[in-house]
C-alpha cells in the first residue's frame, strides 16, 4: 500500500490568543523542547511512512524554520518519499490563500493524481497525541471503505467542540453532525482520515463545483461522503488532545509533570523527534532549585523552578520563583521575581522584583473572558516587564507591548498598537 501522509498545517488558532499572532499553531512550542507539529510527523515516521507534505498558509515562517529539509525526522529523503512543503498559490483557478480545508487539498489535485498513491492519510498538525497509523490504514482496506475516521468517546457536555460520529454495528459511519449543541451521538472525529485516493479526488471535484460549500471537511465533504460512499470509524483509545484553546494548551503541558502522565514521552519505541536547540546542558546553580518540571537545554537556574515546563535558553535568577508556568525560548526571569499560574511567549524580561500572577482571579479578562481561567495570565513575546512591576490574573500583555505603569490589575489587556500602549 502506498500512502501519502499530508499534515494541515496553515489554519490561524484564534482559541490561542496572542501565542498564535505571530506563528502558526503547530510551531507552538510544547513539552519544554518539542513543537506540537511533531507529534503527527514522528506519529508518521514511527509508523513507516516516509512520503509527507505539510501544507502551510497562516505565518509559515516559524513552522518553515523549524522543518529545514526533514532531517530530524529522517525525511530528508529520495523522491517519491522525503517531506515536501505544499502553500498555496496563484493561477488562473486559483488565488493565493487556501479556502477551507478541502479547498487546500483541491488547490493541490494534480500532485494528489500520482497514480503511485493508493491511499491519503490526513492528519492536523496541531493536535498532541501517540499513534501508530498502520492499524488505521489496515481497517481501511479490510473494510473497503473510501473513508475512514479515527474517532474518539466524546462527553456530552464536550460535543459542541467536535464533528460527532453515529455508526453502526459494523463501525461504518450512518451520521456525522459537525459541533452540534445537543447530540446522542457519543463519539468524536479525531481529525485523522485515511481516503481512498479515487474517492477523494471525486469528492474534492464535487465541493470544488458547490457554490454553497464552505470547503470545509467536517461542514461539507465528510457528510457528504457519509451519504454517497463507504465510511467507517476507527476507534481510538490512547492519549489525545487538541491544545487548541490557552487552558487546554497550558493544562496539558503540566499534566506530563505526573509520575505516570497520560501522554508518556519516554515511551520506549516511540520516539518523538524534533530539531533540537543546539544548546548546552540545564545549569543548575547555588541556590536553585527544580522540582516537579521539565526544563529543556540551555536553561540556567539559580532560582526556584515548581511545577513548570521552561523550553530552552530560559534563565531564572536568584531568588525568583516560577510556579505553574509555561516558559518559552530565551526569557529572562531576573533576580526576586515571582511568575505564578503564567504562560510565558519568547525573549520576554521578566525585571527584578516584579510579580506576574497575583490577584484572586475574580476578575475576568475584558477582551477575551472566554479564553482565561484558572488564574491563567499570558505574556506576549519581546515583551519587558519593569522592575518592582505588579501584574494581575487572567492578564493579557500583547506581543512587543510597552507597560503603561508597573501595576496591571486583575483581568486587563495591554494592547500594542501603532502609538502607545493602550490600558483596557
């Protein structure tokens, strides 16, 4: 069976806030030295497929650095196998965006008519899980079917989140409801679809030819295909998780800190890859300290470091304290300074003395109160906080923001825009 592996890469993570700005979703980073992009490619890799394109849209560039040619992943290969990098473009049927997730995968048909392929698995690139797909692929020959879903249970008070599945004694696919309020469905599509490739050049013809298609899969093509040809449902029962909203992003990373975590990233056998920082070993100084936390290479701590991930380059000072925090690459976390309950973007400069996460949390964010809970505050990247600085809970500081003054109360965002900083 010949199969091509593409992995969507290009959708913009609003449910992210301000960490998805100025990168792609799956070049966020994860687990202190990873990329949540990964995940699928290692997921690939470990399972013997060695033919990928990632399709890329919304800031690439990030997610392109981190790619180069595929070598960390044993990729950079022959033709017809090796990773290849498909964006959108502009001809005479095309403009240069993608529209929807179907409309990605009909802007590149021609390269999907290789007659070589047999079959496409689809994967998202933003989403953190362990999977071997030969088990998937094989059920989608055993049953004939033109699509498969791997599929996961799915709570009721969760189904408004997912494209819910109804089957039938033989698993084959009789309902598909993409996020509907209420449902007796109970399984979820996990955003993992393995086509026939006939199939799928067929169906992609058809939506290209609906004006009322929105060019999306769990909105039109998937139900569609439900009602014209052979889908059947795949279930899953290992760890998975979209980390497509800041609490499910921030929560899952300090759920690995466990002695035995859902998601076991020393599993034997199933390596996950990634281009590694090439950066010296974690220092650990007089007087610091690091309990319970994943701390990547690079990083220096002279500080107290609890219940935490730091990604690397990151340096904690003498006596500050990082608690239930999310760190990302080359922050500066100078001397007294405390961060609680944070997640923390890029090359920010956390000055002495300053406090980020204090507060009761009583006070929703003003301009995203969905997004924020739990205390959560964010800080974007290149920011600089002041020395002596008092910053609330569920605070927003935007990327390259200025702080208007050195106390930011509970629930407030600061906005960066083309004059000054702006207090909301």
């Amino acid at each position: 069976m010949n199969v091509l592996t593409l992995i969507l890469a290009g959708g913009r993570a609003r449910g992210l806030s301000i960490l998805a700005t100025h990168r792609a979703k799956p070049a966020l980073p994860f687990a202190g030295k990873y990329r949540i992009i990964d995940f699928a490619l290692s997921n690939a890799v470990n399972s013997g497929l060695r033919r990928v394109a990632v399709l890329t849209d919304y800031r690439p560039q990030s997610l392109l650095d981190h790619l180069g040619l595929g070598g960390p992943w044993d990729l950079n290969r022959r033709r017809p196998n090796g990773l290849f990098i498909w964006q959108p473009f502009r001809d005479e049927f095309s403009e240069d965006l993608y529209r929807g997730t179907v409309g990605a995968l009909h802007q590149h048909r021609r390269a999907l008519e290789d007659a070589s392929i047999d079959v496409v698995l689809v994967l998202s690139g933003d989403q953190v899980y362990t999977m071997d797909y030969r088990p998937l692929l094989e059920a989608h020959v055993r049953t004939n079917a033109d699509l498969t879903l791997a599929v996961v249970p799915v709570p009721p008070a969760e189904a408004h989140r997912f494209g819910m599945v109804s089957i039938d004694a033989e698993r084959r696919v009789v309902g598909f409801q993409e996020k509907p309020r209420q449902t007796s469905a109970t399984l979820g599509s996990m955003g993992i679809y393995v086509f026939s490739r006939a199939a799928l050049l067929r169906q992609l013809d058809l939506d290209a030819a609906d004006p009322a298609s929105s060019h999306e899969f769990g909105r039109d093509l998937i139900p569609r295909m439900v009602l014209q040809e052979r889908v059947y449902a795949y279930p899953f029962d290992g760890y998975w998780q979209d980390v497509g909203t800041l609490m499910v992003y921030w929560r899952a990373q300090l759920e690995l800190l466990g002695e035995q975590p859902a998601l076991n990233l020393n599993a034997p056998g199933w390596r996950i890859y990634t281009r590694s920082e090439e950066r010296p070993p974690v220092k650990l100084l007089p007087g610091g300290h690091i309990e319970r936390s994943l701390v990547a290479n690079g990083c220096v701590v002279r500080g107290t470091v609890i219940n935490s991930v730091l990604s690397p380059g990151v340096r904690v000072e003498r006596g500050a304290v990082v608690r239930d925090s999310v760190i990302m690459l080359d922050t500066l976390i100078e001397a007294e300074a405390q961060v609680d309950r944070c997640v923390v973007d890029e090359n920010v400069v956390i000055g002495a003395g300053a406090q980020v996460g204090l507060g009761t949390a009583r006070v929703p964010n003003r301009t995203e109160p969905e997004r924020f809970a739990d205390g959560l505050s964010v800080i974007g990247c290149n920011v600089r906080i002041p020395a002596g600085s008092r910053i609330g809970r569920h605070v927003r500081i935007d990327p390259d923001a200025a702080l208007p003054s050195e106390v930011i109360p509970d629930g407030a965002t600061v906005l960066c825009g083309a004059r000054a900083p702006v207090l909301v």
